[in-house]
C-alpha cells in the first residue's frame, strides 16, 4: 500500500458541537463556536446542522479543538461534538463525491477556491 502525498489530498472536515448549559440559551454557546471557525482563515459554510471546513487536515482538527473549547469558555458543562472527514486525492475527480461537480450557491465557497488554485 503505497503512501498518499497529503500535500495532494483535498480535505473537507464537517463539525457539529452540541453544547449543553445549565444557564441561557445553546445557540448562544453555538455561535462562540462558529466565531472560531470564522476567525480560522479557511474556507467554511455553516450549515443548519453542521460546519463545513476545507483545509489542512491537523489545522481543521485543531480548529475543532478550539471551537470546543469556546463552548466550554462561554457556559457549556459538557460539549458533544460530532465529526465528519471526507479526504479525496487527485485521482478522485471523477467520483460522485466531489464538490466540482454540479456547482450551486452553496457549495460555490469550496469550488470557486479549487477553480483559483487551478488557474
């Protein structure tokens, strides 16, 4: 099994934090969360049940960390955070998973940055 250079790998990371508080509100404690995504320098999508992050795999999964973090920073007693990783490498244009495929106004944010990386 041969090695993949990770420096080929396109790596889109999805997060979901669920954060739980004894005073307030969860969404407040949420959007503590998406500040630190925003302030990342990646491109991202909040969705409504779910982040959606392009980047290196380590500053994503640090990007996370953080995120979680700030949940507990602002009130949370516990945080349950799911995680999703999708990697695709060079050879996978042709697949059905791609974001090149069918651009819409959603996805636009990752595919417009690969379409200026290209050029």
């Amino acid at each position: 099994m041969s090695q993949i250079d990770q420096t080929e790998t396109e790596v889109f990371l999805a997060f979901q934090v669920i954060p739980r508080v004894r005073e307030g509100r969860n969404f407040e404690v949420v959007d503590r969360a998406i500040d630190v995504v925003k302030k990342a320098g990646v491109p991202f999508q909040v969705g409504a049940m779910e982040t959606t992050m392009k980047g290196e795999l380590d500053h994503l999964l640090q990007v996370v960390k953080d995120a979680q973090q700030a949940c507990l920073d602002h009130g949370a007693v516990e945080v349950i955070t799911n995680i999703k990783i999708h990697t695709t490498t060079p050879d996978a244009h042709d697949t059905f998973c791609t974001y090149h495929r069918g651009v819409t106004p959603s996805n636009s944010v990752f595919v417009e940055d690969a379409k200026r990386k290209e050029s």
